[in-house]
C-alpha cells in the first residue's frame, strides 16, 4: 500500500501547468465532431508536458467552446450530487468500439483537473485497444498498467505527468496477451482499491473496453463508484443502453453522454434517477 502511495504523490509533484424516451432523457453531453479529428494527431503539438495539447483534449486548447462547456456540466454534477458523497472512481465505456469514450474518458480527466482543489488519475484500462496515450503526446511505447500487472514494474516508473496541472496519466502500456486476466486480478483490485482510500482529492477516471466485446469491463466495474456510458449518436442502439443500464444497475450510471451529433444549434436538458442529462448540438 505504501508503494502505490509514494509513487502517486511523486507522480503528482512532477506534474507540469426502460424506454427510448427515457434514453432521450438520460443524455448527459453531445460533441460535435462527425469526422473523428480529435484523435488523428496532430505535427503542431510537442511532447507531453509542454504547454501545448493534442486536438482531443479539447478543455485544455480550447477552454471556452460549447464542447469544454457541456464537459463542465457534466463534470460539476459529479462533483456536487444532489445526494450523498461524490464518486471517486468513475468508468467511462460505450456498447462498442468508436463511439469516443476515450475522447470522453480525457476530456472529463482535464475538465476535474482545472477545478482548484482537484487532482486527477486516468487510467487506460482498455488494454486491447488503447487510445489515452496519443491525446498526451506519448507514442505507446511507453511502459504502462500492462507492465505494472504483468511485470512487478514499479508503479513510480509508469505513472506519467501531462500538460495538464493536477493530472496523472497511467497508459495501458504494451498490449498483453492476457487483458482479462490481468484487470481481473488481484494486484488489479489492490490498485484500485488503494489509489481510491489514500487519496480524498484524487479522482480517478478510467477508461475501459466495451462491455459487449470484453469481460474484464464486467470486473472493474465491481470496483468503481459509477460509471459514464458513451454513445454514438445514430449508431449506438437503445436496446444497448438499456441492456447496459440492467447490467451494471441504475444507481451506478451516472449518466449517458451523446457522441458525434449532427443537429442543429440548440441546448438540452433532461434528469432521470441516475444523474442529470446536457445536451448540445450544433449544425456541420
């Protein structure tokens, strides 16, 4: 327990700057993005840790556009629940592949991060497919939670600072052949469990693989406080969302964000018994 203590605090010093009407209702956020720019990189941006940031963390470059708003929404209702405490240990997924929980899953990290009292930890925990390191500027060669499951690597040596104050980054490192295995573990729950107790300022988002396509989801989400489910806008199905918010129970979703629309200009708002609901849309 020590170990995971010191190297989170060194990490943190280092850091630099049932229906489908009711679905309509559970929306938390909709980005605007059709043509999937925010993760194709990008050669203006320099290397993790400098002032400048990938296209996708679009709270940290651009602060003041509708999309970083709807982010600051979602962001203060987890903060400030109307009841009880606020969770600590938030999962971010979707029903399938390229829906933007990744998007989601960083841009909420930084969002948490810009608050004055917060400290951040993400996560990437989809070690099949992982994406979080290319919104920091690391190539993926880095090693990562992979390493630190499968290797007895030091937690120290894979914790990494961004450009981001108040934000540590944890890769998922080199893609294991054993994902399942590795997040269902022990070490993976000890993890969890410590990064979570130790640190009453520290939020910890974690970005995780499809639930549909993967089993390990289903073990993390055992450990988690609640859970952010992302979907795709006009691809995702209802009976996906419903049959998620079953699984995983009502009370531990949050909320439901809305990716990639293309409506016209025009603000939303919805509550349903899982959380409140945002929506922006804006016309391509």
């Amino acid at each position: 327990m020590g170990k995971i203590f010191k190297a989170l605090e060194k990490a943190g010093n280092n850091v630099t700057p049932e229906k489908e009407s009711e679905l309509r209702d559970n929306t938390a956020l909709v980005c605007d993005d059709p043509d999937n720019q925010v993760y194709k990189q990008s050669d203006e941006v320099t290397q993790s840790g400098s002032s400048r940031t990938y296209p996708a963390l679009v709270t940290a470059s651009d602060p003041h556009s509708p999309v970083s708003e709807q982010f600051r929404l979602l962001k203060n209702n987890i903060l400030f629940p109307e009841k009880g405490t606020p969770p600590k240990t938030i999962m971010v997924t979707s029903a399938s592949p390229h829906e933007g929980k990744s998007f989601v899953a960083a841009n909420l990290a930084v969002s948490i991060a810009q608050s004055i009292d917060e400290y951040v930890l993400l996560m990437d925990c989809d070690l099949r497919s992982p994406t979080i390191h290319t919104s920091f500027g690391y190539s993926g060669k880095e090693q990562g939670l992979s390493d630190y499951l499968s290797k007895n690597v030091p937690l120290s040596s894979v914790l990494k600072k961004s450009s981001v104050n108040k934000l540590t980054i944890l890769p998922a490192g080199q893609i294991p052949p054993n994902p399942s295995e590795l997040l269902s573990s022990d070490q993976m729950r000890r993890l969890l469990h410590e990064v979570k107790l130790r640190y009453n300022d520290r939020y910890i988002i974690i970005d995780t693989s499809p639930p549909y396509i993967t089993s390990e989801t289903n073990a993390i989400a055992r450990f988690v406080d609640g859970i952010i489910l992302v979907i795709r806008h006009g691809k995702t199905r209802i009976k996906e969302v419903l049959d998620i918010l079953d699984i995983y129970g009502r009370e531990k979703v949050l909320g439901v964000v809305t990716n990639f629309s293309k409506k016209t200009i025009g603000y939303g708002y919805g509550y349903h018994k899982s959380g409140y609901g945002y929506g922006y849309h804006q016309q391509r």
